[in-house]
C-alpha cells in the first residue's frame, strides 16, 4: 500500500496545483467549487483531473482518492 501511495505522490509532485485539486476532490468538492476556490475555470480542473487520471492509471476521483489517501490524510 505504501509503495503505491508513494508512486502516487512522486507522479504528481511535480504539480503542486494537481495536488491542491486532489486534496479537494479528497474533500468532496465539485469541479465547479475546485475551480473557485482556486481561481480557474471548472473546465482546467476537468483537465487537469483527466491527466492526472492517467498518470495514476485511475479511472474515477474514488480511485485517485484512494492511491492518495496517505499522502492527504
């Protein structure tokens, strides 16, 4: 579980904003409340959730949430 969070982490580290998305995604919020609370549009956040899908080879915010999970506590 480990090894697969961390994967997870250094697939995305070199994004801080992908891992401000995922955190909030972890949160519950929507696309729409994503994109205000961190100032662009709704269709940035749907496709830089559509990249970080692929990097994670994940195909819903579930399984991204949970590759994640240690990492965002």
């Amino acid at each position: 579980m480990w090894a697969r969070t961390q994967k997870a982490f250094s697939c995305l580290s070199g994004m801080l904003g992908e891992l401000q998305i995922a955190e909030l995604v972890a949160r519950g919020l929507t696309n729409a409340e994503i994109g205000t609370a961190l100032w662009i549009s709704q269709n940035s956040v749907k496709q830089a959730l559509k990249r970080m899908f692929r990097k994670l080879n994940v195909s819903s915010r579930t399984e991204m949430v949970g590759q994640l999970h240690g990492i965002l506590g």
